[in-house]
C-alpha cells in the first residue's frame, strides 16, 4: 500500500518528507523517492528499497528546497526498480507526481498519448497521468490547475496525486478519488499525507479531501475545488494569527495613515508606539514631517511612552508635549518651547530631550510608588 508525504511552507521540505516516509512504512512498500524544489531547480531522487537506502542513495547530493513530496511504492504495474519508483516526470521535466491507486484504462491512455508523440521511460500507470496532464495542458493551453482538472475526467480507477511544477515554485496540487488524501494546516506551511501519522507532530488542524476534489495549495492558502470547478472549501492566511501584533498593527493604521497624508486632515492615535518597534515609529511619524510625502500639511497627534522619539533631530520643540496631572487628578497639557526652568529660562533647542526627560526635568513623569512595599 502506497504512501505519500507533501510540504509547502518555509522550513527545509527533505526532512520533513524522509521523517513522513518513515512513519508510513508500516503500509508497507518496495521503493521510495522524493521531489525537491527550490527556485527552478527540480531535484528528484528515488531507489527501490528501504527509505534508508534512499537517504543512503540522497546523501551527498542537494536536498534543499521548502517545498517538496515523497513517496513509497507497493509495485502493481511493473517491477520495483528505481526507473519505477516515483516521483514520475513529464516529458518536457516540468511537471513531476507521485501516485497512490490504479489507473485503470492507463494501457489505452498510453496508446494514445505515444500517437501523439510521447515516450515513456517507465512501466507504470503514474507516467502516463502525468504525460496526460502535461498533454492536455499544452494542446488546450491551459493553466496547470485547469489541465488537472480536465485530464482526470478521462481518468478510470482510483487515485491520490500530488503534483508540482517546476515553472511554478510557490504551489502544490493534490487530488484524490478513492484513495485517501489529507491535509495538514499550519502558520503559513501545508503538509499532505496519505494518512494523519505523517502530519500530528507538525499541526492537529487537517482537512480531509473527499473523492473528487482538488486541493489548490500555497503558502499563503488553500483553495478546494470541486471535478466542476466549484470552490468547495478555502482556507487563507490568517494575518492576526499568524503575524507579530506590530505587523498587524502597522496594516490597521496604514489606511488612516495614507488617507490624511493624501487628503490632508488630523489623525490621532493613541499609544502610537504599542507594539512598534522605535525605529518604525519614527520612520511612521517622519513622514508627517516631510515636505516630499505630506503635501497637504496633514498633521499626526500620538501619545507615547517611547523616550528615544526625544531625540535631537526628531521634532521640534514646538511639537512635543508633555501630559502631566496634579494631586487632584487635573491634567495639564504643555509644550516643550513654552517649557520655562526656574528663573524663567525656556529650554534650549540643542538639549537631550530624552535625558531630560528621562531625569525628570519636565515633569510628566509615570508615579510608580513603593515596589517594594508592595512585594513585601
């Protein structure tokens, strides 16, 4: 009984795959292999046998590559040798599948794929749906998705596929008709498998595909289609779950942000530095100072606890003010140019602002009160 490990996301897919193999070699095989991709580079190795032989075998060659599938084959057409062993190829080399089920009208399928000029180099049912798929493809001028889809309407017999491209790095396609097929769902990485042994270290979040679907798989989603083109299921990166809090938030305040930068206005945000690293904050605030991006003299009021925006060179003193309430919970809101020391002199505009600050020059200073009391 065949097995079959695919990954796409951004870890190394080799070890992931070899470690997958092993885990289904209780189903039983005679020969395994695996198809790396990295870039346009297409590396594929097989070897009847053990998975052993086949790490044996991949040793000192490329195994790198975040997307990738594996395979362990109980030979049915043909005898286990490495030629038999999948992955298959096109034959152009761009397009590689590896194959659990039995074509059945696989013999009349090749008869007419070689009057139409196709060589075949195994003995195998999987060479031929993949020459299929690559013919249809080409003669209709279809897109990869569109060409699976129709070649397996001529398909008899049962199947789990998975197919990659070499012209395109950033996807995998697996489908299925009564063979089983299942799909691992983790952060911004998919795993498929034959069965979930493969898949539970990774991620306890599956989808089962059930017969005649095709599951449409990136980095950043999933889409399942129906035999009829009809979308059946989808699942697409989930930036809030999947992404730091300062990466979502600096995609919620972008649209606000460009908004008054383009049509002028004043936008206020609170606790501006939340989550931000200072270096985005500043470079966010700077372009509300700048001539070259807000020609509509758009202003921005944020409150922060972020001392290093004091820094000399940032703003003017004219655009830092400073919070600060009294013993009966009043607020009073001041400037830092209207700022005047003990003898009424007003602060120079060369100071460390964050210096001062941070030594309590200005006031406004958090009260934090007796830690220790409170520990004790």
């Amino acid at each position: 009984m065949c097995g079959i490990v695919g990954y796409i996301g951004h870890r190394n897919a080799y070890q992931i795959i070899i470690n997958g193999l092993h885990r289904l070699e209780y189903r039983g095989y005679d020969s395994a292999g695996v198809a790396l991709l990295n870039g346009s580079n297409l590396n594929i190795y097989k070897k009847a046998g053990k998975v052993s032989e086949l790490e044996n075998f991949a040793e000192n060659f490329d195994k790198s590559g975040t997307i990738g599938m594996g395979h362990t084959r109980w030979a049915t057409h043909g005898p286990p040798n490495d030629v038999n062993s999948h992955p298959h190829l096109s034959g152009d080399g761009q397009l590689a599948i590896i194959h659990n089920g039995i074509i059945e009208n696989y013999s009349a399928l090749k008869e007419e794929l070689k009057s139409r000029g196709h060589v075949f180099l195994s003995d195998t049912d999987t060479e031929v749906l993949i020459h299929l798929i690559e013919n249809v493809k080409k003669e209709a001028n279809l897109t990869l998705n569109e060409a699976v889809q129709l070649a397996l309407k001529e398909v008899i017999g049962a199947y789990a596929i998975v197919i990659i491209d070499k012209n395109n790095p950033d996807e995998i396609i697996a489908a299925r008709k009564g063979s089983p097929m299942v799909i691992g769902i983790g952060e911004g990485e998919y795993f498929i498998a034959s069965d979930a042994t493969p898949i539970v270290e990774y991620t306890k979040n599956v989808i089962y595909l059930n017969d005649n679907e095709i599951a449409y798989i990136k980095r950043d989603g999933l889409i399942i289609t129906n035999n009829e083109n009809e979308v059946v299921g989808f699942e697409k990166f989930d930036m809030r779950r999947q992404e730091s809090s300062g990466t979502n938030k600096v995609f919620n305040i972008s649209g606000p942000v460009f908004d008054v930068l383009k049509d002028g206005g004043v936008l206020i945000i609170d606790e501006l530095d939340a989550s931000l690293h200072p270096l985005v904050t500043l470079m966010i605030t700077k372009l509300f100072n700048s001539s070259e991006f807000n020609k509509t003299n758009a202003q921005l009021i944020f409150a922060t606890h972020d001392t290093n925006l004091f820094e000399y060179g940032h703003y003017r003193r004219d655009q830092i003010y400073f919070v600060e309430k009294d013993v009966y919970g009043a607020s009073d809101l001041y400037s830092l140019v209207e700022y005047k020391e003990d003898g009424g002199k007003k602060i120079r505009k060369d100071r460390s602002f964050e210096k001062d600050y941070i030594q309590g020059r200005y006031g406004a200073i958090p009260f934090i009160g007796n830690l220790h009391k409170l520990l004790n």
